[in-house]
C-alpha cells in the first residue's frame, strides 16, 4: 500500500443530490492548508472523504500510503487522522483531565505522551481547566480540550471542520491566539475548513479556493491572498501575508528592523528576538506605488516590487498584484488615476510604499 511522494494528494469526485464534486488539490507535509469557500461549496464534504467518513470517486494519498483509489479505501480508524467538528464533543461526564486521557488511552502504552500533556496543556492554556466539566466550560474552552485531546492521539493529519463557527467574537478572537501559537509548533499537516478570510489570513500556510464544487485557484498563502483573480484580494479590507525575519533592532525609537525579501523594513516591536521568522500583515489599502523611492516621507517601509497584473476594482480604483524579489506576493489597491498618471503597466518595476505593517501569528523562535 505505499507510494513515493510528499504530504497530501486529493482527487475527489462524485454526485450527491443536485451538487457536484470534482476536486483536484494538494497539501504539503507539514503546516496548515485552508480549504475556503461560501458555504455549500463543497468543504466539509472533502473533509470527510480524507477522514474515511464518506466515499466517492477518486484517489487519496498521504505521504507514502494510498488510503483510497479504485480498489482500496482504507476505513476511518485506520487513517489516523484527527477530526475537530464545529461543535466540540467532549464526554460531559468526565472532567478536562479525564477527556484529555481519553485521547491518550487511543494510543498503545508504549507510547503515552506524558510530555506531550504537559506541552499542549501549556500551549493551549488549559491548566486552571483541568478539574472542571464541559458543562462548565465557555465554547472557546471547550474547542482549546476538544483541540488537546485530538492531538493526544499523535495523528498524522488533523482535520478541523470549521472549529471557530460556532463561536461569539470575543471567544473568536481569543481562540485565535492560541491556534496560531498551537500552529508555530505543529509538525503534521492540517486541513483548515473555513469561510472566514481572517482565519485564512493568520492560520493558513496553503490555500484551496472552491466555487461550486470546483477548485478555482490555490497556492501559498501570499500568492493567494494577492492574486486579483481570486476572492481575497477584491474585496475591502483585504490583506497580503508575508515572511520576514528579525535581523537587528534600533532601540531608540523602538523599532525591530526585518529582512524581507533581502531588504531591510521596520516593524513597531522592540521585544523580538534576532533570528526571530514573523508572518506579517499589510493591507492592500496601505500598500502605494512609486517610480523611484521618496526622500521626503513619514512611511518608513518602501521595497522594490515588480507588477504581475492590474485588474479593475470598481469605477475608481484597480488591483495590483505585486511580486518582491524573492518571489512573495503583495498586493496593493491603487486608483486609477494614479495608475494613469504614472503610466503603470504590467511588467514594470516599481517601489511598493507599506503604510502600515502588523504581526499575524505567533512569532517562531520565542
């Protein structure tokens, strides 16, 4: 039952009801790939295919194992795979030390993870948790046990069904948090189903953007968020996610100073470690063009930058999607007067002027 290859490989295809699914995607070994899309677009249904809950057509591979094509399917319970639903489903006559037990108990004894308890009891917050039953738990809470106790189980994939949805804004938020920290440390693949561009924004490594049982785009993160193509880039408020790394600090104005794509940017928070990798978060509403670098100016950051494509976005404005010399993505959102004025063209080197720069996810290395 093996196969050579890498991480996660779906083909996916079948007829339920009036809907049609006919997906082909990938996910690497390691990280969080974000299956996104309105709902009914087919999620949650690819969800279960990978966790053995429901089969159609198709072929599944995860790292060197075939766990379906045309002759095999390989049941639920041997897939190793953790599944986090919406609601969490905790046992509500045992406290949060017995459902964390529960999850170690999946495994032989050979391999209780007694350092791994104490870890993800510390990562997830749960320690003043621990004596108390579901029943007395808020909704965040009980999906930071449900998340634990999934782990404790050592799977080789975790699969999270839209985990947040059910949740007010606070415990949103406050979950949030503790998901990214829990994403600096994960060493197995995730598949994150959700229709919230935020939790795409600061969770997600990997994006698959479906449409009506289709795949219509997908790719790293930053390629996503910026492509003008694609739902994220078009609408207000949207964001572009990139990598950087602390390389100095200049104290005095409480400044870190980064290295993104061999360039030198600073970012408000004097607290970061050197050798620290961040995720960062800029709007596309903050990112403007020039020609040449501007001496004159409050905005700190400017990075070179290369056109890919220019796409209208309403009457008065166009989407640019910019690509830095390592490759990352960026997007901005120009109007197109400006665009016209400067005589902006696809292909056409630029500096791309950052406005405002944030920290999205917990910082690796601290």
């Amino acid at each position: 039952m093996t196969e050579t290859g890498e991480g996660i490989a779906a083909r996916l295809s079948g007829q339920l009801g009036g809907f049609t699914l006919d997906v082909a995607f990938t996910a690497p070994s390691q990280g969080v790939t974000a299956l996104f899309g309105p709902s009914g677009c087919g999620k949650t249904t690819i969800l279960r295919c990978i966790a053995g809950l429901q089969r159609l057509a198709g072929r599944l591979t995860v790292g060197t194992e075939v766990w379906q094509d045309e002759r095999r399917f390989l049941p639920a319970h041997r897939r190793g795979a953790a599944y986090v639903f919406q609601e969490a489903s905790l046992f509500p006559h045992l406290d949060v030390r017995g459902n964390l037990d529960f999850g170690r108990r999946r495994l032989p004894a050979s391999r209780q993870p007694t350092a791994r308890l104490d870890e993800l009891v510390v990562l997830l917050g749960l320690e003043p948790l621990l004596p108390r039953r579901p029943q007395a738990l808020s909704g965040g809470e009980r999906q930071r046990v449900s998340l634990a106790r999934a782990l404790l189980a050592e799977p080789r994939l975790l699969l999270l069904d839209e985990p947040l949805s059910a949740l007010d804004q606070d415990a949103k938020d406050e979950i949030l948090s503790y998901l990214e920290r829990l994403h600096a440390q994960l060493r197995i693949p995730a598949i994150l189903v959700t229709h919230d561009r935020t939790e795409v924004e600061r969770l997600a490594d990997r994006v698959v953007v479906l449409r009506a049982g289709h795949v219509v785009g997908s790719g790293a993160i930053a390629e996503v968020l910026a492509d003008p193509v694609l739902p994220f880039a078009a609408r207000q408020g949207a964001a572009s996610v990139l990598r950087a790394t602390v390389v100095g600090h200049e104290a005095a104005d409480g400044l870190a100073v980064l290295d993104l794509a061999g360039h030198r940017i600073l970012l408000a928070s004097p607290e970061l470690p050197v050798g620290a990798a961040l995720r960062l978060r800029v709007r596309s509403a903050d990112v403007s063009l020039t020609l040449a670098p501007s001496q004159d100016t409050t905005i700190l950051n400017v990075i070179p930058a290369t056109i890919g494509r220019i796409l209208p976005a309403g009457l008065a404005e166009l989407d640019v999607a910019l690509r830095l010399a390592d490759g990352q993505h960026l997007a901005g959102r120009i109007t197109r007067r400006s665009a016209r004025l400067l005589a902006l063209t696809e292909g056409q080197p630029v500096h791309a002027q950052m406005k405002g720069v944030s920290l999205s996810g917990a910082v690796e290395g601290m």
